[in-house]
C-alpha cells in the first residue's frame, strides 16, 4: 500500500501529501505543484470520515479541468485513488468530479 501522506501533523490541521504523487494526476509538473499552490490554481480539501467511515480522510485536490480525489486511513496508506477531468454539467456553473 502507498504511504505519501503525512498525517503526523493531523491535529494542527495539516495535512502533507508528496507532490510527485499527485502531480501527474492533476497534469501538473511536480516542481511547479507549491507554486500553483501558492498562485491559488491549485486547491484542496479534506475531509473526516464519520460513522464507519471514521478514521478516514477524503483529500480532494482541483488543477485547471482536473481533479483528484484520495482516501486514505489512520497511517497515511491510499485506500482509493480516482483522477480525472471535471466537467460542466449543462446549465450549470459548479463543475463536477466523474464518479470513480
């Protein structure tokens, strides 16, 4: 199982993820991921999960057309992975991550 992410700082509400990991992902070079960050193109949540999803995170993350969301456990392992373009549903202004 993969370990990229780092929740040892969880409790301060920081949440660190290895940038080649979610680069390719995201149709980001890794090396310009902080400053796409920093520029406001690239941005993210996370989430809690509650009930027997508890112990659980969802980090979603938004570049330009492309999203990515990971779940991953108490250690930092990836439990699922799902990448790929967003889209504008018809009328509609929010775009949408496809289901995985």
């Amino acid at each position: 199982m993969d370990t990229i992410v780092d929740l040892d700082k969880l409790t301060e509400g920081i949440v660190e993820v290895e940038a080649m990991s979610i680069a390719h992902d995201l149709g980001i070079e890794a090396a310009r991921l902080l400053e796409a960050l920093r520029e406001g193109q690239l941005t993210g949540r996370c989430e809690q999960g509650i009930g027997e999803d508890a112990g659980r995170l969802r980090l979603t993350f938004f570049h330009a057309n492309r999203g990515l969301r990971l779940i991953v456990d108490r250690e930092g392992h990836i439990l699922n992975r799902s990448a790929g373009r967003l889209r504008r549903p018809k009328g509609g202004q929010s775009l949408t991550c496809p289901a995985p």
